[in-house]
C-alpha cells in the first residue's frame, strides 16, 4: 500500500469512526432522552435537532467521508490483487450503503415527516412513538454500519 492510499484508506477510517461516534450516541442516550419527555416536548426538540443537524459540521462528516469512501472503493477495485483492498473494498462499501443510503432512504424521509407534525396535535403522540421506534432502529443500523466500516478499514491498513 502506497503511502498516499494509506492516508486515504485512514482518512476513511477515521471519518466512519466520527459518523459511526455521532449515530451511537444518539442511538444509546439522545433518543431515549428525547423519549422520556412528554410527546409534544420530545417533537418540538426533535425538529430543532433535525434543523441544526443540517449544518456544515454534520454535513461535511457525513458526506465528506462518503467521498473519501468512495475515493477508497475505487482505489481497491482496482487494487483486488493487494491484501488489504477487499477489506478496504468492503469497508467503503459498509459506509456507504450503511450509512448514506440508510441515512437517505430511512431517516431523512422520517425526519421531513416529523417536521409536518405539529406537536401540540391530538396525533402527536402517536406519530412521535412511531418515529423514535422506526428512526432509532434505523439509527441503530446506521451507528453498526458506521463502527463496522471502520473496523473494515483498520484491518485494510494492517493488512497494507
């Protein structure tokens, strides 16, 4: 492994272990807070996260290691005959279906429906225990595919 693909390689290890990081603790401690406030709360908290979250330090975490990834399947695909590609391979790949298409597919779509909530609704309560059951499964997936990808990764770079 070159020393180029291996900074490469660790930039994408390190960016799933950061995304990986801010998925679990929203998985272990964040939702479940949110989940003890009063429904029309846990909403109203929930919207303010999912505005503030679409900022350039979640956003370029997020997508920044995407394109990293990405950088990084390419680089293996073509390296297959090296010991460490299909762990980088398959690392990349964890990331980025794990993560972004999760992320696009799964919790995007449930975080623009919760924006239509109204919290003070007479339904609130039953739309915010679908979401926080639904988004933190899914959320859930997102922390393991995050934390996996990074592990995928680390092996690449012992491998290398």
């Amino acid at each position: 492994m070159s020393g180029l693909t291996q900074g490469l390689v660790l930039a994408c290890a390190l960016g799933c272990a950061l995304s990986g990081g801010v998925l679990f603790a929203f998985s272990t401690f964040v939702m479940a807070g949110l989940d003890r406030l009063p429904a029309s709360g846990g909403i109203a908290a929930m919207q303010s996260i999912n505005v503030t979250a679409v900022r350039p330090p979640l956003i370029l975490t997020l997508l920044g290691t995407a394109l990293v990834c990405l950088a990084a399947v390419v680089v293996a695909a073509v390296s297959l005959d090296q010991s460490w590609a299909g762990w980088a391979l398959a690392g990349g790949l964890t990331y980025l279906l794990g993560v972004v298409v999760v992320t696009a597919a799964a919790n995007v779509p449930l975080n623009d429906r919760l924006a239509r909530v109204d919290p003070s609704a007479a339904d609130a309560e039953g739309e915010w225990g679908r979401y926080v059951t639904v988004w933190t499964a899914w959320n859930h997936a997102r922390s393991l595919a995050g934390a996996l990808a990074a592990g995928l990764l680390m092996v690449a770079l012992i491998a290398g």
